[in-house]
C-alpha cells in the first residue's frame, strides 16, 4: 500500500546549532522529494533555501529556533522560514562608497551579486518583517509544470473534439454549444486579460526601472551584460520582422466578422505619421493611458516614474516599496488568471476548428513555421555573436550548453533552469562567478529573446489575418514596445499572453485574435524559454571574454 503524502511538514532547528542550515536543507529536500516535487525543482528551491538560511541564521537573536514548513498551497508547493532577529535585507545594495566590482572585494561583489539572485526570483520570493520576526516564502514552481501539462492535454482533446464536432454533429446544435457554452468561457477569459494588461505592464517597468539605481552601482560589468541583453533582444525583434515579410504566412482579412473594423484600424493609422507617434508617446494626463491602453504611453509613464523613484531621496525606500506591492498584487491576480488557460485552450481550439475551418488552421501552422525559423535564427546569431565579439568558438559553446538548452525547453521557465545555466557556467564554459552569478539572474528577468520573437511574429500574423495593415510608423512603435516589454515582462504563468495582448492592442487589433493562437502557445513558451536560457549564457560568455574573466583552458576543453 503506497504511503500517504503528507501536505504539510514542519520542523524547528536551534539557530545556535553548528548543524542547523545542514538540517534545515535536508528536512527541504527531503520533504519536497516525498511531495513528488520535480528532482530540478527541488534542486532550485534547495539552492534558494541555502541562500536564504545563511543568512537569516546571521541576523537571528540568541537562542532563536528557525521553524521551517513545507506545504501544499493552491496548486503549488510553499517552503516558509521563520525566524526572529534583526531585520533580513534581501536586497542589499552594493557597499557603500564602492560603485563597480573592480572596487570591492570577493565578499562584497557576492553581496551585490546575491541581491540579483534573489530579486530575479520575483513571485517565487516573499520576504516580511514584523514583530521582530523575519518570515520568507519560496514557491517551487511546480504549478507552472503541472499547468503546461495540463494546458497540452486540453490542446489534445480540444483538436479531437473539434474534429468530432465538425464531422458528426448536426450545424444547430454546434452553433449552440458554440453560442451558451465555447464562446462566453473564452470571452471571460479574454476579458480577464483585457482588465490586468494595463496594470501588470505598468508596474512590472515601474518595478524594473526602480531598481536601475542598484544596478548602476555594479559598474562596467553591469553595463555590459544589461547593453548585451538590449542588443539581443533588439536583434530578435529586427530577425522576427525580417523573417516574417519574408515568408509572409497567413491569409489577409481571414476573419470576416472584424473586417470592417479592421479596416476603420488600417485607415485611420496611415494617417498617423512619424512625429504624430512620437509627440503621442507623452500623454497629456495620467488616467488616459490606462483607460485606452495605450501602449506607448504606458511605457513611456512607467518609465519616467520607474526613474523617479530612485530620485526622490529619503522616500525612495517607501515608494519602491508601494510600487513593488501593486506590481505583487497584479502579478498574482494574473497567475489566477492563466489557472483557466487549459480551459481557454479547450474552448479556443474547439471554436478555432468549428467557425475558422482548416484554412485557418492551415495559416496558424505556417505563422508557427516562422516562429520556429525565427528560433532557429536566434540560435545561429548567437554563435556569430560569440565569434565576433567573445573571439570564442561557438561551436564549443553549442555542445557544452546543450544541457542548458533542453533544461529550459523541458521546464518552460527561466528561473527554474537557473541552476541549470550557472552550473554550465562556470564548471563547463570557465566563466567567473562574478560574472554568470549576476548575468544568469539577471537574464532569467530581463533577456526575453524569445519572447520578443513571438510577440512579434504573432502580433504581424494576426495583424495580417484581422486585415490590419502595419505601416512603418507601427512597426517602429511595435520594436520600441516589445524592447520595453522584454526589459520588464511580468515572471508569472500567462504574462507572455498579457505581453501579446499588450502588442495587439498597440497594432489596433483586437484582443479576441488570442484565440488563435493560444491553443499552441504552451509549445510555443517551451521554444521561448530555450531561446531565452541561451541568450542568457551567450551574453555572460561574450562579456566574461571582454573583461578577461573566463578560463579558456576549461573553456576548451
């Protein structure tokens, strides 16, 4: 008879004991491993762990007892440390007085380092002090797995039942499972998406852009690998657009029922030139931006306060703090959201194979064609990267990451593939930790490579299949918003939906056009993250190589 798992696990270790952090990450792992936590899930959260406990034993008071809780909670599995001391900074600064790596020494670089690690961890990380206690949160991630697989299984038995409904259901009766039961679900679901776009892209740059200050303090190292991380996502987007006027899939003005609108849409943006998108970008209150969704505005709001906060002196601290807690609050009102993706999926593909017909599908598949040439693309820049500006051998590169590569295919998610990429980092490509230990982290939060590839095929594919012509000045705009969007894209299940919804919104295409593709965007997100995770390591190679801080010798090996 097999053992019952139990959902909550809980254990108390003596913060004066030699052995309590040995103990406490034993007790972690090993009730993770019986909760039937994914082996490299397990291994993230440990590493966290580790971090964390360190440091939260240094700052606990004499005699103090760590009580740490393992537990199932909504879906996903929480590890909660507590414990009372001095309050526990995650984010500490740089030193003082010290403004670039080259000035501080080992243990203050991995200070500085440490604080990225932590911060790119985003919702899978809470920290709170009160009462002269410090309590933390680590999430392991395994509902973002349990929701892909899901999400597949929906795609598969959606195809089937379409194809079921299509042949052998009489036409009056599909229309009314169509009319009273596909098409509210999936209206429900889009208009969820509509109602948190503006909030989530808003805080999430807020939220990134506030934390530029600590950035800064990192010095040259910093500036190299976040003008790297720039430059990729700046190539993919160029690449995507390219790629797509050249192979140009999908059929123009496919979906009849918008058409007229559409066509409103395309007249009324030839008018628009250059300067008038331009002088439009600064909104002349703050509400608007918000009500109409303006994309450009927002961004460009997000911005400016993002930059203002960090300037306002001794209300710094409170306003990143307010800032951060929206951007939370937003972030997990959107993982709510995406929980009903499979069901959007089911319902999507369905209606998908019902009212659009093959030819539609047809067109879906050829714009999925280009998405993964894209990828493919991205994949070869990166080489030629790392040959002309690291004077390295790609190829050598290729075959030591290839693990890395699969990791991140496998896991869809930049965070958990972490441990992964560091690894690979430093024990197969010879780059110092003073180096991967800040660009990995970093990346998992701001190197959307992929990403930026999908929301610009995507958002010129149903463009194209809603009749709406991108004119110049659109495509201008559509690169400045995806490289916004990269640099602070939410890290939740479903922000890359709310990201392309954001795109579709600057394009004057309605968000309703999600539905094309949100059948296939759980294998979509697998490529994404690949992309993503390899930029990642790309970019810490090349900038390892420019400050003369990788060992060829293990490089090659």
């Amino acid at each position: 008879m097999p053992r019952k798992r139990i959902m909550n696990r809980k254990m108390s270790f003596d913060a004066g004991d030699e052995g309590a952090l040995a103990g406490i990450l034993k007790f972690i792992e090993t009730s993770l491993r019986e909760l039937g936590i994914d082996k490299k899930l397990v291994m993230r959260t440990v590493l966290i762990a580790e971090e964390v406990s360190s440091q939260l034993l240094d700052s606990a008071d004499e005699g103090a007892y760590m009580r740490v809780q393992v537990r199932r909670m909504m879906g996903d599995t929480e590890v909660s440390l507590t414990i009372r001391g001095k309050e526990y900074d995650p984010y500490a600064a740089a030193p003082d007085g010290k403004d670039s790596m080259s000035d501080m020494g080992d243990e203050e670089a991995q200070m500085a380092i440490r604080s990225i690690l932590l911060k790119s961890q985003g919702e899978k990380l809470k920290f709170s002090y009160r009462n002269g206690t410090n309590k933390v949160r680590i999430l392991t991630g395994q509902m973002e797995r349990s929701m892909l697989f899901l999400t597949i299984a929906a795609l598969i038995i959606g195809i089937v039942a379409g194809v079921i409904i299509k042949a052998g259901i009489p036409e009056d009766v599909t229309e009314k499972v169509s009319t009273y039961g596909l098409v509210p679900i999936k209206t429900m679901f889009m208009n969820a998406l509509k109602m948190v776009i503006a909030p989530v892209v808003f805080f999430s740059i807020v939220s990134c852009f506030a934390q530029f200050k600590n950035l800064a303090e990192l010095g040259r190292i910093g500036a190299k690998v976040m003008g790297m991380y720039v430059l990729t996502t700046l190539i993919a987007v160029l690449l995507a657009i390219g790629l797509f006027k050249l192979t140009d899939p999908g059929t123009k003005g496919r979906i009849a029922d918008t058409a007229q609108a559409a066509a409103g849409v395309e007249e009324v943006a030839s008018e628009v030139s250059l300067i008038d998108t331009i002088v439009g970008i600064v909104p002349d209150n703050i509400v608007e931006p918000f009500l109409r969704s303006n994309t450009l505005q927002l961004v460009f709001l997000a911005v400016l306060f993002g930059i203002a906060v960090g300037l306002v002196g001794e209300y710094s601290e409170v306003l990143r703090g307010i800032f951060d807690a929206c951007n939370s609050l937003f972030l997990t009102v959107t993982a709510l959201i995406s929980r009903f993706i499979p069901v959007a999926v089911f319902c999507s593909v369905i209606l998908l194979i019902v009212q659009t017909g093959w030819d539609t599908l047809t067109s879906v598949m050829g714009m999925a064609g280009t998405y993964m040439l894209c990828i493919l693309s991205m994949l070869i820049v990166y080489g030629l990267l790392i040959l002309i500006l690291g004077h390295l051998n790609p190829l050598t590169f290729y075959r030591k990451n290839k693990e890395g590569m699969l990791t991140g295919f496998t896991l869809a998610s930049s965070a958990a593939a972490m441990p992964t990429n560091l690894r690979i980092c430093a024990d197969k490509l010879g780059i110092s930790p003073k180096v991967c230990n800040f660009s990995i982290p970093l990346g998992a939060t701001v190197n959307m490579d992929g990403t930026s590839i999908i929301l610009t095929v995507g958002g010129l594919f149903m463009a194209k299949v809603y009749g709406v012509e991108v004119t110049d000045t659109m495509l201008i705009s559509l690169v400045v918003t995806i490289v916004m969007l990269s640099l602070g894209a939410p890290g939740v299940p479903g922000s890359g939906l709310v990201c392309l919804g954001v795109v579709l919104s600057s394009l004057g295409v309605p968000i309703e056009a999600l539905g094309l593709i949100i059948g296939i965007y759980p294998f979509i997100d697998m490529f994404n993250t690949m992309s993503n995770t390899t930029g990642d390591v790309a970019s810490a190679l090349i900038v390892a190589s420019s400050e003369k801080l990788i060992d060829k010798s293990i490089y090659n090996k």
